[in-house]
C-alpha cells in the first residue's frame, strides 16, 4: 500500500489561505499537491495560473502535479515549469499533435503525463506509451469538482492497466481524478491506479479532518480480485 499515492486537489480548498491549506495538508500525510489548472475554453470553468503554482511551491516540499485542462498548453508549459510544477499533465484532446508537447515537458525537466477525457477511447494512448511518464484518466467529464465517478471509467482504468502490462510499460504510472472517495477508493486501486487525486472528500469537511480524511482513504483499501468488481 505505500506505492499508492495521495494527491489532493486544492480545486476544492480554500484559496483565501491557500499557503496555510497547502502546509495543512502536506503534514496531514498528502503524497502530491494536484494542481488543477483550466482556461474557459478546453473546460467551461476558469482556475489558477503560474502565479498561483508559484506561491504553491514557496509553502511546501512536496511535488507539484499540475493538470492542464487548457488548448495550446505548450504556451505555458514552461511558466508552470519555472513556477515549480514537478509534473505537468496535457490532454490527449487538447492538441493535435501531442509529441511535441511531451518532448517540451521532459525537456525542460519535468515529468510528462497524458490525460483522456471518459469518451476517449484509451487505444489512443498507445503511441505515446514509449515517451509519457504518467496517464491520468478522468473519472468524469472535467470541469468541476465533486462529481461522481463514472463507473464506465473504473473499467477504462483496468483496461489500460492490462494495456500497460501486456506492452511491458510498468514503468508508467496511473493516475485517477474524479469523485474519488473511501468508498471507491479500494475499487480504482485494485483497477490499476497508482495515484489517486482526491479534492472534496479532503476538503470539505474542514481543515481539522485533512488527516483523517487521507487516513481513511488509505484504510478503505482491500486487496480484491478486479474481475469480481465487474
């Protein structure tokens, strides 16, 4: 259970003390700082930029996995970078041509992920499987938070976990974001997830519950065969 990584989504924290909630809950046991980032346009919501990600940085020591829900990311990879963002994940759907983008990403030091939305077929990642570090699979359509997983995605996840494994990509690690919870939790780790992004059942019932909340999501995970689940 220590390779399972927990990374909460300050989507749902309060950015009127966003340095206090990030020290909060880099000591409550967080293993990342998920860093949503949208620009109106790939998603109909508006979030942070590499301002933000910068004060980020300046209030812990944990990596920074920043999400970017936003077209032509390759404008603003390198602030995000410069800012301090360990990893920068793109969206299969956002570029045409997303290669490059990744190339940019190693390049300049980070960690490159690829994220699909839940009606993007995962042989679309296959090509990318030498070149990418991370895969980020939605759980729900993105945009905003405290949705419910999709339980089409849970099987996606195990589909692409078997994908990686029949390619002899162990090496890529699986990220999950949406609606993820104590009563999912175990679910999306026997799926495949290595990382699973976690905001509202984190940050919403206040700051006092940070560490409990990540403890019982660690605690609500049970070794099961994945085939029983489906």
């Amino acid at each position: 259970m220590n390779s399972i990584k927990i990374a909460p989504s300050i989507l749902s924290a309060d950015f009127g003390r966003i340095g206090e909630v990030v020290k909060e809950t880099e000591r409550a046991g967080a293993d990342y700082i998920h860093v949503d980032v949208m620009d109106g346009e790939f998603v109909p919501n508006l979030t942070i930029g590499p301002f933000v990600v910068k004060a980020i940085r300046a209030n812990t020591s944990l990596p920074l996995d920043v999400h970017l829900m936003i077209v032509k990311p390759d404008r603003l990879i390198p602030e995000f970078i410069e800012a301090g963002a360990d990893k920068i994940t793109v969206h299969r759907e956002a570029v045409d041509e997303l290669l490059p983008v990744i190339n940019l990403i190693k390049g300049l030091g980070a960690k490159a992920g690829v994220s699909i939305n839940p009606a993007t077929n995962e042989e679309n990642l296959k090509y990318l499987l030498d070149y990418c570090d991370l895969i980020l699979v939605m759980l729900v359509n993105p945009g905003f938070g405290g949705q419910k997983t999709l339980e089409s995605q849970v099987k996606k996840l195990h589909m692409i976990k078997e994908l990686l494994t029949r390619e002899k990509k162990t090496n890529i690690l699986l990220e999950v974001d949406g609606g993820v919870n104590n009563k999912n939790f175990s679910t999306l780790v026997n799926a495949g997830a290595d990382i699973l992004v976690a905001g509202s059942a984190i940050f919403n019932s206040g700051k006092k519950m940070y560490s409990k909340n990540i403890k019982k999501l660690r605690n609500s995970w049970k070794r099961s065969d994945i085939k029983k689940n489906f």
